[in-house]
C-alpha cells in the first residue's frame, strides 16, 4: 500500500505546474546551500551554534507553512481514501510515509545535516551523535507539517482554527508585498550575526528550546565529553517524534462526515431582516445573507482573517526596519485594500447557489444583490480597517497620519466593494461547489487575472482621494487635511456607486451567463463587443485553456502508461 500511495503522491506532482516545481527545487537547493554556507562562516564555536539553531527554526517555521502556501501540491488527504475497504491504521501510516519521500523532504535532511559541519569542527567523533540527530530532526519537521496540515484543514470547522490560518496566511501575503523591510533588516544583520551571534535573551532561550536545536545541544555535550546528556537529548527527541508520528497517523484516519441538525431559535422576520437593524427590504435581506456568509463561511471567513493579519504583519514589518516606523500608521490601509482580493470572487464562491438570482431575476433583484453584496464588505471590512488603524497610530505615535488615514479608508473600501463586485461578475471563476469543499483553497478557481482586474478598478477608484491625500502631505495644512477626509469619504461613496452600477447594468442580463459559467464553464450565447464583454471572453479563454492543458497532460500520461 505505502508503494502505491508514493506512487500516487507524485502522479499528482506531475499534474501540477511544472514552473512551481522547478522554481521550488532551485529555490530549495540555494537555502540548502546557505543552510551549510552559514555555519562555516562563523567566527567561533558560540557564534556558529547561534547560526544553526537559527537557521534549523527557519527550516521548522517553513515546513509548517510550506503545505499551506503550496495549497497542499502532493498531499495525499484521507477523504481520497474514505470509502476504500482498507485498514484504517495502515492507510493512515502509508499517507504518514509517502510525506517522507520528495525533493523537499531530501532538502530539508540535507540540511539538518549541516550540524555535521559544527561536530567535525568541536570533536570528529560527535559525527555519531551529529547524524542520527540530524535524521530524528528530519523526522520531527517532516511529521509536524504534516500533522500541522491536517489540523489546519480540521480546524477550519472552527473558528480558532480560521483564525490560525488566517495568521498563516496573513504572513505569507505580507511577505510577498512587504518582505523587502525584512530582507533589508536581515541583510544588515547578518554580518553582526556571524561574528557576534545573537545577543543573550529571550530569543536565544526560545531557540534552544526547540526540538530542531536539540542535535545540536547533543553535539556539544559530546564534544564537552557529557555522552549521557548527549544521548539523553536524541532519546527525547526520538520519542517525541514516536508522538507526532501517532498523533499524525491517528489524524490521517479517514472518517465519515456526520451532519448534525443546527440547533437554536427559529428563523422570523425580525431575525432574517437583522433584528431591525437593516431595512426590511430586498437590499437589507442581501445584506443579512451576505453578513452570515463572511461569519460562517470558512473560506469567507479566512480570506477576512488574511486581510486583518496581512494589514497588522505588515504594520509590524514596518515598525521594525529601518526609517519606515511612520509607514506602520498605514497598516490598517491594507486590510481596507485587502478586500479587492478577498472578495473578487464572490459569485464563483456561492457556487451553484447562483441559480437562486436566475430564477428570481429582475431589475430590481439585480440591483438589490449587488448593493447589498457592496453594503456588506463595507460592514465587514470597514470596522476591522479602522482598528488595525486605531492601534498602529497609538504605537507609531503618528498622530499626524490621523487625516490621511480617515481619507485613505473609506476611499479604499468604496472603491473595493464596487471593484470586487464587478470583477466577480465579469471573471467568476468556478471553484469546488460549496457542497464538496474540503481544503482550505477550493472555494476560489483560476484568478490570476482577476486579481489585476480588481487592483486596477480599485487604483482607479482611489484616485482622487489619492491626489488628495498626497496635497495634504505636502501642504502640511490641517485644513487640507480635513478636506482630503472629506474628499476621500466622496470619492469612497462615488466609485462604490459607479462601478456597482456598472456590475448592475452588466448582471441585468446575464446572471443565467454567471450560472452557465460556474455549472458548465461556458457561455451559451453570442458574445457582443465590449470592454466588459472582453475581460469576461479573457477570463473565460483562460479557464478553458487551463482545463484543456490538464486535459492533454492527463491523456499523456495515460498514453505513456499504457505504452
């Protein structure tokens, strides 16, 4: 069973892109290359030992968040395997094993046995202790992904896991926009590092408490001839790797959804229409619906936790380098442009729920989705924006970003809401239907040109408030300063109306076009001439193209097997 589950894992490799794949396997060659670089350039024995601890918690941190920001490519999950009349035990160790064996798990053992390097150096006979260390450190970080990987995917059922995920991702994104404040700061640092270590603390105390840096505690007790605390420290990492591995296989086990009936009190009126908090009208309904959606939703729900976490890694980022703690006030601008990435996809993540606004389709059932799709973000996003804020003015002390940033906000989520609306109507992009969701990627499908739809509706949006907020910062005027609030709050509520009307008078007769999309990835009509008809043509040529190179390589490699 293990050789054939290996042998699925890199099937699906193979389905997967081939650029990813090579760039991931350069990518992990030089860090494994630093990996060994490193410690041979520190000055002494103290200096090299500060070097690999950190750079083994470097390899831990990224083997728990490799999976989820690879969307899980070659994990073999239990729900494949649910229904196979196999012992549940022995499915549960093969998915366990085919983790272990890949270009990554080979990189990530070439480098824990970098701390041969450090052992050589101290005495050459620690290399006994240096390499089974080295391998139960291999197994310690391979197991923990894993099990972090699935609990990640079951814990997205809560609302803790959610927001783990949410930080996951939040880091992720904020590394990808932001990373250069903490690529500079780390460059800066690392020839102090090398020749001075970190300094005594905290987060040397930390570092040597992780199991990563355990081999390397051992190969200095060796080389300070304690053999029995040396080989103390392998035995409990070896055993906590015997409980990762049944804590991982026990997770592993495929297991029946049980469906459990909601209880609590019975819908009424007041409760649909928001307790009498939203109008009782087809725009307050859509409102309620879509409020439910951002809360209950996991993936909903985890792409506004990403936008919160984005915003505050960011504002952190900021706060720690170098001239840009002024910049850290801004943080909760990020979360308000988050919502253009978030939420452009609305319609592709109701799935074939859509059916509903074909059946009931009027003018004013169309007007009334979009408005109370717009209203919605702005309920959600808005609040949290104005936190995160809130919070990063008072520790960057920038109380004179205050004007700038009460412009900046209500510019950024009108002009989002109306962007993300109209791009989820001209570019919705089935995903997996609501009903089979599993992962924590499936509600969103091919959105690589979406995305840039929605920054470019977004930027546009924001432009006069933008020319208002730059006048402000050069005038230095408060006066200026209160009207560029004033001007951001118009131009907030002028492109949220402009581009929902624009998605209205698009949707006015093509919600059975949305449908059509998401339930049979076509279009059964004749396409006009058209801005918005084009982008929708794109969009639409780019998941048939992706569908037919899946098609073909799947053909082939049929073809090749049966050769």
């Amino acid at each position: 069973m293990d050789r054939g589950l290996i042998s699925l894992k890199f099937a699906m490799l193979r389905n997967s892109s081939r650029g990813l794949r090579l760039a991931g396997w350069f990518i992990g060659a030089a860090l494994v290359v630093a990996t060994w670089r490193g410690p041979s350039l520190a000055v002494n024995d103290d200096v090299r030992h500060d070097v690999i601890t950190l750079l083994f918690a470097s390899w831990l941190i990224g083997g728990m968040l490799g999976p989820v920001l690879m969307s899980g490519a070659g994990i073999l999950r239990p729900d494949y395997f649910a229904l196979l009349p196999v012992r549940r035990s022995a499915l549960g160790r093969g998915l366990l094993v085919s983790v272990f064996v890949g270009v990554a798990s080979g990189y990530l053992l070439l480098a824990m046995l970098s701390n041969s390097w450090h052992a050589v150096i101290l005495d050459p006979a620690t290399l006994a202790i240096a390499v089974p260390g080295a391998v139960l450190a291999w197994i310690f970080v391979i197991t923990l992904s894993r099990l972090v990987y699935g609990l990640l995917g079951a814990a997205m059922r809560s609302r803790l896991g959610i927001e783990i995920a949410g930080v996951q991702w939040g880091i992720v994104l904020a590394a990808m926009f932001a990373g250069w404040m903490m690529v500079v700061v780390a460059f800066q640092s690392i020839p102090q590092l090398l020749e001075r270590g970190l300094p005594d603390g905290p987060v040397t105390v930390v570092l040597d408490a992780l199991p990563t840096s355990w081999p390397v505690l051992a190969v200095e007790s060796a080389a300070a001839g304690n053999w029995g605390t040396a080989v103390g420290l392998l035995a409990a990492l070896a055993a906590l790797d015997v409980l990762c591995i049944l804590a991982t296989i026990a997770l592993l086990v495929p297991r029946s959804q049980r469906v459990s009936p909601r209880r609590g009190r019975p819908r009424s009126v007041a409760l649909v229409a928001g307790g009498g908090l939203l109008p009782a009208t087809p725009t307050g309904a859509v409102i309620m619906k879509e409020l439910r959606q951002w809360r209950r939703d996991p993936w909903r729900a985890l792409e506004s936790s990403t936008a919160i976490w984005t915003g505050v890694t960011i504002g952190v980022f900021a706060l720690l380098g170098p001239g840009t703690a002024p910049v850290g006030a801004f943080a909760g601008v990020i979360v308000a442009a988050m919502l253009a990435l978030a939420a452009c996809n609305l319609y592709g993540q109701d799935g074939t729920a859509v059916w509903q606004n074909v059946v009931g389709e009027s003018p004013s059932s169309v007007r009334a989705d979009v408005r109370g799709r717009q209203w919605a973000l702005a309920l959600v996003f808005l609040p949290r924006a104005l936190v995160v804020s809130a919070i990063f003015v008072v520790i960057a002390q920038a109380w004179w970003a205050i004007p700038l940033v009460l412009a900046a906000l209500p510019a950024l989520v009108g002009a989002a809401s109306g962007a993300a609306v109209l791009t989820s109507a001209i570019g919705v992009s089935p995903g997996v239907d609501p009903r089979r969701r599993v992962g924590p990627n499936d509600a969103n499908g091919n959105l690589s040109l979406q995305v840039w739809i929605a920054l470019l509706v977004t930027t546009i949006g924001v432009l006069p408030a933008a020319g208002a907020i730059v006048w402000a910062g050069v005038s230095g005027s408060i006066a200026v300063a209160i009207a560029a609030a004033a001007i951001g709050i118009a131009s907030g509520f002028g492109s949220a109306w402009l581009f929902g009307r624009i998605a209205i008078g698009y949707l006015d007769t093509r919600f059975v076009d949305v449908f059509s999309r998401i339930r049979y990835g076509r279009v059964f009509r004749d396409r006009s001439s058209g801005l918005l008809d084009a982008l929708e043509a794109r969009t639409l040529a780019d998941e048939e193209k992706a569908a037919e190179y899946k098609r073909k390589e799947r053909e082939k490699r049929t073809a090749n097997a049966r050769a």
